[in-house]
C-alpha cells in the first residue's frame, strides 16, 4: 500500500523528469516547447459468485513532447523515462515539426487565450488521503459485499452479470517554454453491479454505480439496492402502441444525453460544419429558461482540474443561459479560429496523446421540481429508465435520433406497468425544445467526461412500439 510519502516522491521525479527533460531540447530545434507528463497506478478487480474472476493491477508513466516550429507541430512521447529514450522522443518531435502542416494559429498559450484569469479550483479537493488507507484485500471484500447485497436485495435476482471495483491514483505534470509550470494529484474509486431477475421465462436486467474520491465514500448498500430495483421494476415489460406522448427521463438516462449535446457543442466539430448547433450562438434553444454548465472548477466533480490539457486556467462556462446557447467548448486553437478565448477545454487522454477539445464536468443545473410530483402531473407518459444504442442512434451534424428505450408507463400520474422494445423518434432540436420541466435530483455519470442532468419532463415525443 502507497503512503503519502511515496506520494510526494513520485510527484517530484515526475517534476523532475520534465525539468531534465527541458534543458535537452536545443534551442535551434525549436521556438516553443510544451512538456507533458503522466503517470498513474490503477487496480481492476471483478467477481463472479463470490469468486475472484479478474485482479490486474497496472502502474504506468510516460512524458509527451510537443515541438513548435516555424507554425508546425511536432509530437512525440515515451513511456521509458531515461535520458537516451527522452533524447530520442525530443528528436523524433523535432522531424515531426518538420513535416506537419504550418499554421500561423499553432502556438503555445499565452494569458491573451485564457477566458479565466484566476485558479479558482481547490486542487486539495481532487487527491483523498484515506484513498491511501484502503487494501487491496478491502477493494476485493467490497466487490464481493457489493455483489452479496444486489443477490439479497430483492427475491427475483437470480443473478450477477458484473460486478467490479475500480481505482486509480494519477499524477500530471506539465512545462512549457512560455515559464507555465504546473501539476496536481487525483484519486478515483468506482465501484459498479449489473443485476439479473426472472419472473417466469421474462428476464430483466438493471445496473447502478458509486463513484467518489475515497472508497468510503461508496455505498454499497444504496448502490445494490438501486441496481436491483432497475432491474426488477422492467420484468414483464412489453410494446406498447406507437403514440405521442410526454416523457420523464431518470436522471441517469438524461445524464447521458447530456453526453450527446456535449459533443455537439464541440468546437472543433462546429467549426468542421459538423454540429447541429452550427450558426445558432444567441439563439434560444430551449423555451424554458434552463442552464448549462461546463465546470472545470466543481467542488465535487470528478473532471475538475486546476488546468486544461495544454495549461490554461479552468472555469465555469455558462454553455446555455437561460435557454440561448452562448459559447461553444474551446481549446486554445479553436479559440483562435473564431477569434474569442478558450474555454480551458483542452483534453488529453494520456502523455501519449496531444490535446483536443473536450468537457469536463458537464450538467444541467438542477430545477425546483420533485420527480414525484413529475410523474403525478403526467396524465399519460413514459418514465424512461434505460436507452439502448445512443451512440448509434443520434447523428449529431443532421441531429436525428433513433433510439431504443425501457422504462415505466405514466397512467393518471402513477407509474404502472413495465414497457419494453420501444424506439424515440425525433430531431435533437424538436426534443430539446420540448423540455419543459427541471428535477431537484441531479445525478452525474462517467462517460466521455462527468455528465450531469436531473430528471426531466419533455413533452409530445414521438414513441414508436407495435
């Protein structure tokens, strides 16, 4: 088990390898240069009835090079942390920059980009103590607790098809050539249960997660039982009759929409005419007055980070205010682009990548309604509990969506009986349009970044069943 002193020491060779590796670049060989360093430890466990199946334990670290040349970008990167290796990337960076496309916009980051001017994340926030405090043995018992919790939660489970823990701890640290120099610690603890249940020859399937900076914070119980309600409340579900009809989506199922119109909003994607949202800044979206953050700052968002992937101050952006979208998402060469500032949304997925545009804790901010009392003004509706194919079945440059769907009818403001194997057809716009009621609940879901959305009542959307 690491302590905080190894922490400490793996910080600073880490600091140190960028330093060492700065003063190796030649002068001639570069105008600008930017380092980026990445290490990490990570522990994978999965159980299958009370059982170890998978327990793989990973610990990585590499140093990514960008050289700007004469408006050319050369990248290279590599995980062997001597000198000859970090000689032969800065090389290899070197020729790249040679070869790659110029363009007067490539350039390192200079305050002039930056939209936010003040650090205003706690950066304590994102590294837990007590993370360091747990077992390996303790990860695995609560794997196993958490599976024995989901079987006992409700008679009709009658099986697991995953059950797992995840965790890691990652250091990052970035130089560059313009006197940036920063870096900061994470910890990350995941823990996530899929639930089977059988009802005669009807079987139904529902999961549920926990995620959080420290283990403890995790709650098994809350999470087992979660799983096993989603699970069980779909058995005997069936088609019901194409119809319109108002929907109420869980905050999990919305908060991976959100993930869709993150996407959208992109705006290297807008700028490639590939959005929807395309030419529509100042226009009203919604006709309700809702609001949309991207959040590189939330207290408790698991992307928050003092810094972007290329060092630009992070902050929280206003996406949709009151309805009218306001700003797309920038790193600092798309800002560049449409001439306004970046976001700080330059995202990096490892040292082995260079930066791109990204979200980091996007979400709906929450409204003022209960979902329960959602569901009592709903006369006839459907309470959307999963959907399948999202990723397929939404094209976010024509915005048509095709989607499959499970969840729960609305009858007279109750939730009644299961329904199955039904499609949402709609445009992006016309649905976005519809939303016309906020929850109180916001929920967050990992999923090409932190998404975030409350329960949301839409109306008049098209269900497609028998």
């Amino acid at each position: 088990m690491m302590n905080n002193s190894s922490i400490d020491l793996k910080r600073k060779k880490l600091l140190e390898v960028c330093k060492k590796a700065a003063v190796r670049i030649p002068g001639s060989g570069a105008d600008q240069w930017e380092i980026f360093a990445a290490s990490g430890i990570e522990n994978d466990i999965e159980v299958f009835k009370g059982k170890i199946e998978t327990l793989a334990f990973s610990d990585s670290a590499g140093i990514g090079i960008r050289i700007f040349k004469d408006h050319s970008i050369g990248y290279a990167y590599t995980a062997v942390l001597e000198d000859n290796a970090i000689d032969d990337a800065i090389g290899k960076a070197i020729a790249n920059s040679h070869i790659t496309k110029k363009d007067p916009l490539n350039s390192l980051p200079t305050e002039k980009d930056y939209k936010y001017k003040v650090n205003k994340s706690d950066d304590s926030r994102l590294f837990n103590d007590d993370f360091l405090k747990y077992t390996i043995d303790q990860k695995i018992a609560m794997a196993l607790e958490l599976e024995s919790l989901t079987r006992k939660a409700d008679k009709r489970i009658t099986g697991i098809s995953d059950a797992m823990y995840n965790d890691g701890i990652s250091e990052v640290c970035m130089l560059n050539s313009n006197g940036f120099e920063g870096n900061y610690n994470s910890t990350t603890a995941m823990v996530y249960i899929s639930a089977i249940s059988r009802r005669g020859e009807d079987i139904s399937t529902g999961d549920y997660f926990g995620i959080a900076r420290d283990p403890a914070k995790l709650d098994l119980k809350e999470i087992a039982e979660n799983a096993a309600k989603r699970s069980v409340s779909i058995l005997g579900g069936k088609k019901i009759s194409s119809a319109r009809m108002d929907i109420i989506l869980d905050p999990m199922v919305a908060a991976q929409f959100m993930g869709v119109i993150a996407s959208a909003l992109n705006a290297d994607s807008v700028q490639k005419g590939k959005s929807l949202f395309r030419d529509k800044i100042g226009e009203k979206i919604f006709e309700i007055d809702i609001d949309i953050y991207d959040d590189g700052t939330l207290e408790e968002g698991l992307a928050s980070k003092p810094f972007d992937g290329e060092g630009v101050i992070k902050g929280k952006t206003a996406i949709f205010k009151e309805g009218i979208l306001k700003t797309f998402l920038y790193d600092v060469y798309t800002a560049r682009k449409d001439r306004t500032l970046s976001t700080g949304n330059a995202s990096r997925a490892s040292y082995r990548s260079t930066p791109s545009v990204g979200v980091s804790n996007f979400y709906i901010s929450p409204g003022s309604h209960d979902r329960l009392d959602m569901i009592k003004q709903v006369d006839k509706g459907f309470y959307i509990m999963d959907i399948i194919g999202l990723g397929s079945g939404t094209n976010p440059i024509s915005g048509q969506m095709s989607v499959g769907a499970k969840g729960l009818m609305i009858e007279k403001g109750n939730l009644t009986h299961p329904v199955k194997e039904v499609t949402i057809a709609t445009d992006i716009l016309k649905f976005l349009s519809g939303f016309k009621k906020i929850g109180n609940d916001l929920k967050f879901v990992p999923s090409g970044g932190y998404m975030g959305s409350p329960s949301i009542l839409i109306e008049n959307i098209a269900i497609s069943g028998k």
